[in-house]
C-alpha cells in the first residue's frame, strides 16, 4: 500500500519468531493535533445544567459536580513534531504531578491515581481524525504509583500507545505535600510528526479519614495537577474547591428508653455501636459494606458519593442499617433508601434508637379431667385412672419484646420423669398467635394442650416453654398434678349393665351391686349338689385400655387376622360358668377424636359375628371362648362384652361344708394378657339362717311358735 494511502487506516501488525510464537500490535495511522495537551472532563453542573465536555480550564462549580471519593477523568495527548516526530516502537515517558495535601487546613486533595473512567464515563476526545476510543492497557509494570480502584477493569486506558511502566510515588514539599508519578509508554502508531498518542487515567479526590479532612476542605485558588516531560514543557490544569461535593449521611444512636422510636429528652447517645451501608441490601454487614462505629454521644457520619452500585447505569441509593447490639432491640423503623445527588449531597438526623431487651415468658399449666372437661389449676384434682387426661398450657409474654415459640415443640413435657428425656413429648399448639408471625407479642397469649392416660395414684409432670430472643433462650416452667383413682381395665358388673355405661366408666361393679349380699354369687345345696344360684347371670366387660385393636405386624398396610380369648379359671372343683344364649356381643369403638385412647364421649357401634368365629373351649380350655376376627383397619379399638349364666354350676356336686370358689378373667390378645378384672368373682354357699322357736324375730327370721311347726 502506498503510505500516502494509508492515513486513518487501522492496522494489526503481526511478527513471528524462529520458533513459531507470534506478537501482534494495533496501530492506527491518524493525524492528530490539539493545542489542549492536558484535559479533564467537566461532567455538567445538574443546577446550571451545562454540558459535559472535555477541556483544559478550571473546573468550577457551574461546570462540574464531583463529590470527595469520585474519580475525575484526565487525558494526556503526546504529540509529534517535525522537530520530534513519534517513533513506532520508541519509548516514552511523562510526569504526573498532583496536590495531594494542605497542612492549613489538614485536607487531602487527590489521593491517588488511578483508572480514568471509574466514575464518569467520557465522551470521545475528538483530537485524532478519525476520533479514535481507546482501548484498556492493563499488563506494565506497577512500581505503586497507580491504584486499582472501584469496579471497572483496572488499567491505563490508550490510543497508540503501550504502557510499560508507572513510577512509584515521589513527594516533594515542605508542609503542603505534592506526589509525582511517571508513567512510562512505548508508541505503537506508526511513526509520524503530526499525529499523538493519548493517555487516559484518573485521579481520586480524597474524601474525609480518622486523621484528614477530605478535598472539599482545601483552601486557595484551586487543586492543580501538572504534566510535564522530562521536566519541560509542563502544562497544568486546575480544579476549583468549591466545585468538590462533600456527600454525606449522619445521624445519632440514642437509647430509646420507653420504645417508641422517637428520641425524647434524656434519652442519650450510645457509642461504640456499628452502622453500615448495606451495599447488597442484604440485611447483613459483609462483603464490600462500608461500616463505622459510633462516636461519644452515638453519632456518626459517612462520607459518600452518588450511586451506591456502580455495577448499574442507574443512580442506586443507600441502604443504611445498624448492628444491633446483643440484648437490645432496635426500635425505629430502618431508614428508607437514602439517594444522593448533586443537588442532594446529604442526609442528617438519620437516627437509629434501641431499647434494652427484657425476653422473658410465663407458662401456667393444667390439669383437666378428659371425662368430664373440667379444667382445674392442678394440684391433686381426681381423675380415674384409665381416663383421658388433658393438660392445657397457657403462655404469655411478660417481657418487653417478641419472643419466638416453635408452634410444634415450643412447649415440652416431661411426662412425670424428670430425669428422663427419652419419654417426653410437645404440647399441640391450638391458638393465640394473632398475626401468625411465629412470635409471641405481650398482647397475645397462646395456648397449648396435650392428652394422656391417667396412671393410678399420684402423678405431677412439668412442662416448660422455650423461646428465643435473638438467637438467645427464653424459658419458663410449671408443674400440675393429679390423683388417678384406681380404676379396672376389664370389668365384671351386674347384668343391668350396658355397654356405654362400661365405656364411659360409670359402670357398677359386680361387688358394688350385689354387695347386699357379699357381693358374691349365692348358691343353694340340696342333698349334696347345688340347686339354684343367684344372680342368674352376669356379664364381663373387657377393652376400655384399647388394647383390642388391629395392628400391621407384616406392613402390608392392612389389619392383620386378631383372636381375642377370654380366660377363664377357678380355685375350685366346680365347672366353668357357661355363656348365656345370644350372650357374646363385639363392638367397634367410635374414636371420635381421633386422639387413640377410648375416651368417655366415644361411641360404640355393633359387629355382627358369625357362629364359626366363636370357639368354646372344652377340656383343659374348658370355660374359654375364642372370637376370631380381622378388625377394619389398623388402629380400629374394639370392646366385647360376654354374658354368663351362673346356673351351669347347678347340679354340681359340692364337699361339706360348701365351699367358696373364686372365679377369675382375663382378656387375651393373640395369646397375650392385655386386661383382666383383678377382683373376680366368689361363687359362694347362701347363708343359712337360723329359724327360733317362741321368740324375738331376728336375723331375718320371724318367730313361729311350736304349734306350728
């Protein structure tokens, strides 16, 4: 190609060595020239809303709004001519020198250089035809004059040129302290006495420290930086004091002594507390967040610019939190999002007030009877043995903050044995919670219950509520009793007696009913062999335990086959009592609570047996009998009741004196006792009274006199 041809061409150039490796370099053969060596870019003024642009005058506050912590951007366009034309390939090398601090006023002014476009993005310069965007150069060798700062790629941004090399930092000064850093490039255009080559960076403006003020502080005509070659040529530009934004939130921490958010006299400043910008707006103080802790009197103070996320185009606000302290709570509203602007550099009064926590929980438990619903406040309240029992814990809050309960096992019972954990169980939770927010607020109260078995004679069991409070446990306990009166599982009663009546336990025993006469069953002897008994029948009433009830021994989810055996013995010679005619009833249990035990309201519905599921024991089995059924399903409780005719002993031949035969039943369940009437029955001779000749009438007898006889 001709060179004359070639002007504002782009070209990639590539070489290859002996052993096969390649380097390539872009150039772009453009004219270029300028007057304005040195530039800053004036991002706009949001009041006057002038334009953006670059140039080499001094920034004021009609052509800028920078805030301390931002980066401005600055350009260095290194020109050839005729008397010093650019050489591709050639090395070199600028300095940069800038303001860094003010000992007057103890203000820093740029802190650093670094990327140029860290916090504006500048338009094209213009000064090459055709305008030329230059490209990121980020592989020289960093002696500590540049800084990789905020979240664009970090580097020296170029147009025909290849950073090899930044200084490290020189100061120079006596009390008002400058930085110098060179910046060192090899040219990559091709050679040319009228075209450039632009060198793109930043620098900081510092913004507040524990030690220094921020740039905003710095007094005089302006902040100056200077480039210059080999120490000739130097060019400066400046920026204006007044034009720097000092960007900031403060407010106080202060000990909300009544909780109500609003800082009211006496109310005093907490130090020592975190307040951070939540820059994630996670709600956690991590990663990039900036934090500070408060000073005497609770106060603090951020210094910021615009946009909290500079990974978006948009202008982000500030989240703004606390961490509260273990053991108190905040009590004002968090903050609303804070966004900063030229026109709204700053936020005060943004206020964070704690109170001192007082977590604390109160629990009354009780005890009530499941047969009758009666709830008393614990302590020796009878109940049957055998019965439903119901303990209802009662929680409220008597502390000043929310505490959290578990619903499912915020209330743990200790079932009676204090020492051992492996048999507690958890309150049912059944209501309180207004807000369904899982916490327990002073205004509510909630409430929990749990069911059992009553255990015969004297039982207390303990529960206790746990909570938490900031990660913290919150607990109270309460202890009720109950005597459990002694109550039979199988029952032997009179035959007035129903079904419902043995459920309920309101049953009559047989001893109670015919305690008129012993509480046995009589029999009359005539020449030698009894010959009638009284009652003629009674009934034996067996599953209020729920011990009757179908099981998955094989898990093949249905109820397996059950056999339910009676067993009956005697002390005595005399036959087994017989059953009466049509006297062998099953009943399924109505669980109408669902709760697995037969409680006193359940009901009780008919199951119809056919004659080849009842089996009569004979021989050593004698006086047995055997129902054979497979129950609906798995969990069903059944009860059976088996009416005795007494007057299958009649005819029984009996020694002299007549003898008393105690009868005993129990009920078995696959071949296992799971109930049995611990008191029995007597069969017993009926007492002879005496007849008197001519006298008083006594013990039952009247008087006869002797004619009469």
């Amino acid at each position: 190609m001709n060179p004359d041809d070639s002007l504002n061409w782009h070209f990639l150039l590539t070489a290859m060595a002996a052993d096969q490796q390649t380097a390539s370099a872009g150039f772009t053969d453009a004219a270029g020239s300028t007057n304005k060596v040195y530039q800053h870019w004036a991002d706009g003024d949001a009041a006057t809303g002038s334009s953006a642009e670059w140039n080499n005058n001094i920034l004021n506050a009609n052509k800028s709004d920078y805030f301390e912590g931002e980066v401005i951007p600055h350009v260095f366009i290194y020109k050839a001519s005729s008397q010093a034309p650019l050489e591709n390939g050639q090395s070199y090398s600028f300095n940069v020198t800038y303001n860094y601090y003010q000992q007057n006023t103890d203000a820093l002014g740029f802190d650093y250089l670094t990327t140029f476009n860290t916090s504006r993005t500048p338009g094209q310069l213009g000064v090459t035809n055709p305008a030329i965007t230059p490209t990121l150069d980020s592989s020289f060798t960093n002696n500590g004059g540049f800084t990789e700062f905020g979240i664009v790629s970090p580097g020296i941004y170029t147009v025909d040129a290849n950073i090899t090399n930044v200084s490290g930092i020189t100061t120079s000064g006596s009390g008002n302290l400058d930085h110098t850093v060179t910046i060192t490039f090899t040219y990559t255009g091709a050679t040319t006495s009228n075209g450039v080559a632009e060198i793109y960076y930043g620098l900081h403006l510092a913004g507040p420290s524990a030690t220094d003020k921020g740039a905003s502080a710095w007094t005089g005509g302006s902040l100056q930086t200077t480039v210059d070659i080999g120490g000739s040529g130097a060019t400066s530009i400046q920026l204006s004091p007044a034009a720097i934004i000092a960007g900031s939130i403060s407010g106080v921490k202060f000990n909300d002594l009544d909780g109500d958010g609003i800082r009211d006299a006496g109310e005093f400043g907490i130090d020592g507390v975190t307040i951070y910008l939540d820059l994630n707006n996670d709600g956690q103080l991590n990663g990039n967040d900036v934090s500070q802790i408060t000073a005497s009197g609770g106060l603090y103070a951020f210094s910021v610019t615009p946009d909290a996320n500079k990974s978006t185009t948009v202008n982000d606000p500030y989240i703004v939190r606390e961490v509260v302290p273990e053991g108190w709570t905040q009590t004002t509203a968090p903050p609303a999002p804070l966004t900063i602007s030229a026109t709204t550099p700053t936020y005060t009064n943004i206020n964070f007030g704690n109170r001192e926590n007082i977590a604390k929980l109160n629990l009354v438990k009780t005890t009530g009877d499941g047969a009758d619903g009666a709830i008393v406040d614990g302590d020796g309240v009878n109940v049957k043995a055998g019965s439903s029992v119901v303990w209802t814990y009662t929680v409220t809050n008597v502390g000043n903050v929310d505490v959290a309960i578990d619903k499912s096992e915020g209330v743990k019972d200790d079932n009676g044995t204090a020492g051992d954990a492996s048999d507690d169980f958890y309150g049912e939770y059944l209501g309180g919670d207004a807000n369904n927010d899982g916490l327990i607020q002073t205004s509510e109260t909630w409430v929990f219950s749990s069911t059992g078995t009553a255990v015969a004679g004297a039982y207390g069991n303990s529960a206790v509520v746990a909570g938490k409070f900031n990660e913290a446990d919150v607990t109270a306990t309460d202890t009720s009793s109950y005597f459990g009166k002694p109550s039979t599982t199988a029952l032997i009663a009179p035959t007035s007696t129903t079904i419902q009546q043995y459920l309920s336990g309101t049953a009559q025993t047989f001893q109670d009913y015919y305690s008129y006469q012993g509480g046995v069953i009589q029999y009359s002897v005539k020449a030698g062999k009894i010959s009638q008994t009284n009652p003629g029948v009674f009934f034996y009433f067996t599953g209020s335990s729920g011990s009757i009830k179908g099981v998955d021994a094989n898990n093949d989810s249905r109820a397996d086959a059950l056999s339910l055996t009676i067993d009956q013995s005697r002390s005595g010679t005399t036959s087994m009592f017989g059953v009466a005619n049509n006297g062998i009833q099953l009943y399924k249990v109505n669980d109408l609570n669902g709760n697995g035990v037969i409680d006193a309201t359940d009901t009780v519905t008919t199951v119809s047996l056919k004659s080849n599921q009842i089996i009569f024991g004979s021989g050593a089995t004698a006086g047995d009998v055997t129902i054979n059924f497979t129950p609906d399903q798995v969990g069903t409780m059944y009860m059976l009741s088996v009416k005795y005719n007494t007057g299958s002993v009649v005819g029984n031949a009996v020694s002299s004196p007549s003898p008393t035969v105690h009868y005993d039943f129990a009920t078995k369940v696959n071949g296992n006792q799971v109930e049995n009437y611990a008191a029995g029955v007597d069969l017993a001779p009926k007492p002879v009274t005496a007849m008197m000749l001519e006298g008083e009438s006594g013990d039952g007898a009247k008087a006869v006199k002797a004619v009469q006889i």
